[in-house]
C-alpha cells in the first residue's frame, strides 16, 4: 500500500511538473533544464566537438523544449521527447552552419597510418576510449553528425537522410563499411 501511495506521488509530482512547463512556470522549467541538461549537453558535445557550441546548442534546445511543451503528447518519455527537440535542433544548427556534407575517408586512413600495425595485428585494442574520443572529435562536421546519429542514436540511414536532406547513399558512403 505505501508503495502504492509513493508510486501515486511521483506520479503526481511529475503531472505537476509536466502542467507547469506547459504553463510557463520558471521554477518547474528549471527543474526539467537541471535534471536533463548534462546528458543534453553531452549529446551536443558528441555533435559539436567543442564545448561552446555544444552548451549554446544545449541552451537554444531547451529555449525550443519550453516554447514546444505545448506539443508534448506524452507518447514517449519526457527525457525521449526533450533528446529529439535537442538533436533537430542541433542537426537545424549544423545544417545552417555546414550546407555540405564533406566525406573524409581519407581522414580515416591517415588515422590508421598513425597506429602502426600489421594484417595480423589486431590494431583496434590499441585504441583507448580518449583515442576513439579524439578521432570522432577530429571528424569533420558533416561525417561526425551521420556517425552520432547512426552509431549513438541508432537511426537507419534512410532516417539519417531525411534528418539531415542529404541522400542515403551519401549517408552510407560517409561511414567505411556502409557502402
């Protein structure tokens, strides 16, 4: 029974935080902003690569998040709901800043010429995490954002190409192995 009520609680807790953020109300929006601003902002970073324009990002997203909570249905979680605001609206910004799409593949192989190794050599145990940090950082715009979206946020490439108004085939051919 007192699992029943805490359960009705949170419930409620979270029904008056979702109505206040509908109404405006500054003090539950900032609730909402502190809970979700640091995965949004590492989202934003994985796009980005620099950490102005991922916290700009970020902010102009939740600006969109508080003007748009009118649409939110609660068909998906709030926190579902809010990621999807944040990366069209980052992939909007992007779009804006890069109108092209570059493909880098020779970026790749330049980064396997700095590990030397040989064909039976397995050359991917030495990569660390920051090495693999590093390299998804060093991508060009257009290829980090298809990666993001295709490795992190698990999107086909059709829906890559929808999200971004390029083709499906420059979406595969920006990542080796997608062609």
């Amino acid at each position: 029974m007192l699992n029943m009520l805490l359960n009705c609680m949170i419930i409620y807790r979270e029904e008056e935080i979702l109505k206040g953020c509908r109404n405006g109300n500054p003090a539950l929006q900032k609730v909402v902003y502190e809970k979700y601003a640091p995965k949004m902002y590492s989202i934003c970073l994985r796009y980005t690569g620099n950490r102005e324009d991922a916290r700009d990002l970020m902010h102009d997203g939740f600006i969109k998040v508080f003007l748009n909570f009118k649409s939110y249905r609660q068909e998906s979680t709030l926190e579902a709901w809010i990621t999807r605001v944040i990366i069209n609206n980052t992939l909007n910004q992007l779009r804006k800043k890069n109108k092209e799409l570059r493909n880098q593949k020779d970026y790749l192989v330049e980064l396997k010429n700095e590990y030397e190794y040989t064909e039976d050599d397995n050359y991917l145990e030495k990569f660390t995490a920051n090495d693999i940090k590093s390299a998804i950082l060093k991508l060009p715009q257009g290829q980090r954002t298809i990666l993001n979206l295709y490795v992190f946020e698990d999107y086909s490439h059709k829906e890559i190409a929808k999200l971004t108004g390029i083709s499906e085939g420059t979406s595969k051919s920006s990542l080796p192995g997608q062609e």
